[in-house]
C-alpha cells in the first residue's frame, strides 16, 4: 500500500509539475490530505492495516526537514526576517 500511494504521489507531482507550474505551491498539501484520507478510509474497511506505514513513505519527500530546523533556530535567536521566510 505504501508502494501504491507513494508511486501515486509521484506521478501526480510530476503531472502537475508539467502541466501546471503554478499549482506546485499546493501539491504537498493537497497530496498529504489525499494520502492521509485514503489511508484512513482503507483502515475502516481493513481493520488489520496499520496506520503508520504506509503514510510514511508518501509524505516523507513533502517534509522539508533542513528548512523548518533553520527556521525555527533562526526564530529562536531573534532574526525574525530570515526565520519567518523558511
């Protein structure tokens, strides 16, 4: 399933990525929800399926690590300009 949802994920991002540029800004959010939502749905009708699995796999190209830590140090030391831009 993990495999499933993540090959998806792909080939939606590189759809969008090639037919509409500007709708890139709202992939990882729109791809956490439907991931998360087919995830959940498939848990009610599968009650053997874990939970945790098979959303990592989709998600984890979505989460950018190394901007949010920067981010919130940059916040945190009081350099409010750079640390709000990440």
């Amino acid at each position: 399933m993990a495999t499933g949802l993540g090959l998806l994920v792909g080939v939606v991002e590189v759809a969008v990525r090639r037919f509409a540029p500007s709708f890139g800004v709202f992939l990882p959010v729109a791809a956490a929800f439907g991931v998360a939502l087919a995830v959940f749905l498939l848990v009610d009708v599968l009650p053997e399926l874990s939970v945790t699995t098979p959303l990592i796999a989709p998600l984890v190209i979505f989460l950018p690590g190394a901007l949010l830590t920067t981010a919130v140090i940059e916040l945190s030391t009081g350099q409010m300009i750079s640390g709000r831009a990440g």
